[in-house]
C-alpha cells in the first residue's frame, strides 16, 4: 500500500510546492489575532539587525511553543528526521558537557556564553514555526524592510558621517555590530528587490513598496557602513560586492544589467575617492601592519615570531594588537586540546596563555570561538549541520519550492557573515545567533517542504486516499 504523503513523494520536485488536495492547513486555520502575534514574534526573531537587545530569544521561545502547540495538535505532521535529531543530539552534547564540568570543577566553571552553542535544539521546531506562518511570510518580509527603513531614518547621523566621525549604526552596543547589521540589510534588500523586479506574479503591491523604499535603505546603509569605520566589514562587503554585482546579472538582460552595475559602480568609486583621506586614515596603519606581517612570513620567517613582533611593536594599531593577542591566546588554548576543545574550562586555561592580561575574552574570531570550546569534533558537527542546511536551501530552489533570489539571499548573506567571523565573534552577539535561529528555521522549512510535509488540522478526505502500489 501506498499512501497519499507516500506518492506525493515520488512525484517530481516542482510539483512539491503545490498545495495538499484535501488538506487544510494549519495556518489557515489559525485565528487572526494569532496570526498577528506570530508576525510581530517573527519580526522579533530578526530585530537584532537592528536594535540589539534579547527580545529575539524570547520571541524564538514563544514561536517554539506556538509552533509545538499545533506540531501536537495535528493529525499530520513533519517526521523528526535525522537532521532534527542532528541538532537536538548536538544541543544536549553541549548541555551535558557543560553541566557535567560545572559539577565536578571545584570552581563550577561557566565558562563565558557557553551554553549559546545548545541553540540548534530549537531549530527543528522553528522550522516548524516557519512551516505554520509560511503564508504569512512575504507580508513579514515586507514589514521587516519598513521596520528597517524607519530605524534607519530614526537613527541616521550624516552630519557626523560628512564631517569624518566614527558613528553607531542604528541600535547597537559599537559601531561593528551596527557595521554588520548593514552588510546583511544590504544583501537581503538588493534581493528583495530584484525577487519584485523579475518575478511578476507576486504581489504587486509589496513590489510597488520595493521599488520605493530599497534605493533608501542601500543610501542609507552605505553612508552608516562607512561611517562605522569598521576594517573588518569594509573587507568583507569588498568581497562580497563582486559576487553580488555577477549575480544581480543574471536577474537582468545583459546590456540594462551590465549599465546599471557601471552606474552603482562609479557612484560607489567616486564615494570612495571623496572620502579617500579618511579611509586612509582609518586603515592605512592597519593595512601597513598587516602586509608588513605577510612579508615577512614570505620571507621565511616563523609565524610566532612574526605575531609576537607584531604585538611589541609601536607601529601595530592598537585594535589590531588587541586582536593579535586574542588570537595568539585561542591558538594557544585550542593547540592545547584541539580534539574535543576545553568545553566551559577554557578560561581556565586560557590564564594560562602569553598575553592572559588582554582585557577581552570575546575571541573576536568566530572560528576560535568555536575550536578552543569543542575543538575540531565540534567544528565539524557545526560544519556538517551548516553545509545539510544549505543544501537543503539549494534543492528547494533547484525543486521550485522558493524564489532564486530566496536561495541567494540566504546564502550570500551566509557568505558576508562567514567573512566577518574571521574579526569578530559575531556569532556570540545577537545579531549572529538571530542569524542562526532565522536562516535555520529556513532551512528547516525547506527540508520538510521538499519531502512533501505539512502541517494540518484536518484529515485528508479523500476516497481514495490509499492505492495499492
């Protein structure tokens, strides 16, 4: 036998993102308070990109239960598969080894933020969340972008931005927080915009919104960009923008394409050229420090040598010789047990380390944060976990469940962040576990989607709703 799921199943992959014949879903069953509370929750989820508070890890508490509530209510419902268990395997690893230290240390070691990494527990259920608001969700793109725009009028400083002071992007505790929050609303609003201008069967109306509000935004996020003065992200947006500037072509016919790239182009080099001095200013001694660094680990010299040099010499800016020792530290303590990392004890041993008087313990590399904690084993999990997520986002574009620019949004902004981890801990800030629990809920969607799942308040009624195979 045969069931109805079962031959929806086999059948192929365009035909996955039809609706479910005699289904109701429970979305559509959902009241309309319900469905307001879910946006607003959902709009929460994303607000560290531009207030930074932990109203973003209540909201994902309250759609996690929202979403069990129906999870358990319905008569059908996703399977937990393996990657479910995937993630709430490797929470509750991270959990016991984190309580299992602080019980038998007799300083009940905590280590510093270390229990953010059992957050992947709630990834299948917020997949499930997306799975319940997924009618809803191009509205809540839409209000995301008005909730950008407004908070960044509201907190604009152009004044300070022309007259060569450092600013704070919109709600943040620094300017790089604010910095990388702008990178991303860059990335999600070019693609927002290109979806509305290549794809005219959606809703005419967001897309009149697009087209008016998505110049503003990217003026506005590249003033604050500049303005923040943050090297790392002005690296990482310099990568990115190529990639970003190959893919936008082949949205647009070659020639309207190719012109209007020119245009951004040369308005973007001219920007920079007037603002030349400052950004010399700016990075000039750190891009000396730097070069300076790689020449002479071309030249043959040892790579501990040529960092201790660094971090003695008067001519490292001090950023950069706060960052040189913060890393010299985590190589130290992850070089000390590179397998399975030092859990919640690391900061036991990183008193231990050469340069242990540096005032931070934010790594300010999101890579060492991870292998000085759970080493290469949990590298390779959170690896693996990142890469199935990914491909599960690219087989629901290849199967016609999402838009292309869906998939490029979610991996390009994928792509900026994984650069400016190689600076800062952004992924032990809100903006990165926000990132986390958003992309991954994504993800999550859409594997159930493309094995056919739903989630329903009603039976299929159907006569025959199971043929012999």
């Amino acid at each position: 036998m045969t069931t109805l799921d079962d031959s929806r199943i086999n059948k192929p992959h365009a035909d996955l993102a039809a609706e479910p014949i005699g289904v109701t879903k429970a979305g559509s069953n959902m009241t309309k308070p319900l469905a307001i509370i879910g946006g607003i929750l959902w709009l929460l989820v994303a607000s560290p990109t531009v207030v930074e508070s932990d109203a973003y890890r209540y909201a994902t508490a309250l759609l996690s239960l929202i979403a069990l509530y129906y999870y358990m209510k319905a008569p059908i419902r996703p399977r937990t598969d393996w990657i479910g268990w995937l993630c709430m395997g490797w929470a509750f690893y991270v959990m016991a080894r984190f309580f299992i230290t602080f019980w038998l240390t007799p300083q009940h070691d905590i280590g510093a933020s270390d229990w953010l990494y059992a957050f992947p527990f709630f990834f299948p259920i917020m997949g499930v969340a997306f799975l319940l608001y997924e009618e809803l969700m191009e509205k809540i793109v839409a209000a995301y972008f008005a909730m950008v725009l407004i908070m960044l009028v509201a907190t604009q400083h152009l004044r300070d931005v022309f007259a060569g002071e450092t600013i704070r992007p919109l709600i943040m505790n620094n300017q790089i927080h604010g910095a990388v929050a702008c990178g991303m609303i860059v990335i999600f609003t070019l693609f927002w915009l290109l979806h509305y201008l290549t794809d005219k069967s959606s809703d005419r109306r967001i897309a009149r919104f697009a087209y008016i509000v998505s110049p503003f935004i990217f003026a506005l996020c590249f003033i604050a960009i500049y303005g923040a003065k943050s090297k790392g992200v002005w690296l990482a947006l310099g990568i990115t923008l190529p990639l970003l500037a190959l893919i936008t072509l082949t949205y647009l016919r070659l020639k309207s394409g190719v012109i209007i790239i020119i245009a951004v182009g040369a308005l973007l080099i001219a920007g920079i050229y007037g603002v030349r001095h400052n950004l010399d200013k700016t990075a000039g001694p750190t891009v000396s420090a730097a070069l300076s660094m790689v020449e002479n680990v071309a030249n043959g010299h040892e790579m501990g040598g040529v960092v201790s040099n660094a971090i003695s010499s008067n001519n490292t800016p001090v950023s950069m010789d706060e960052r040189l020792q913060l890393w010299s530290n985590s190589w130290e303590v992850f070089s000390s047990a590179p397998i399975f990392g030092w859990g919640n004890r690391w900061l036991e041993r990183w008193a231990e380390t050469r340069y242990s008087h540096v005032q931070y313990t934010l790594l300010h590399n999101g890579y060492l944060e991870i292998l000085v904690r759970y080493g290469l084993f949990g590298a390779a999990i959170m690896g693996f976990m990142l890469a199935t997520f990914i491909r599960a986002v690219w087989r629901a574009r290849k199967a016609g469940i999402i838009p292309r620019a869906a998939w490029h949004a979610y991996i390009a902004c994928l792509f900026f962040f994984s650069l400016t981890l190689l600076s800062n801990s952004n992924n032990r800030l809100a903006i990165g576990e926000s990132l986390a629990f958003a992309s991954s809920a994504f993800a999550c969607w859409c594997h159930m989607r493309l094995k056919g799942e739903y989630l329903t308040m009603a039976k299929v009624e159907r006569k025959e709703a199971a043929v012999r195979a």
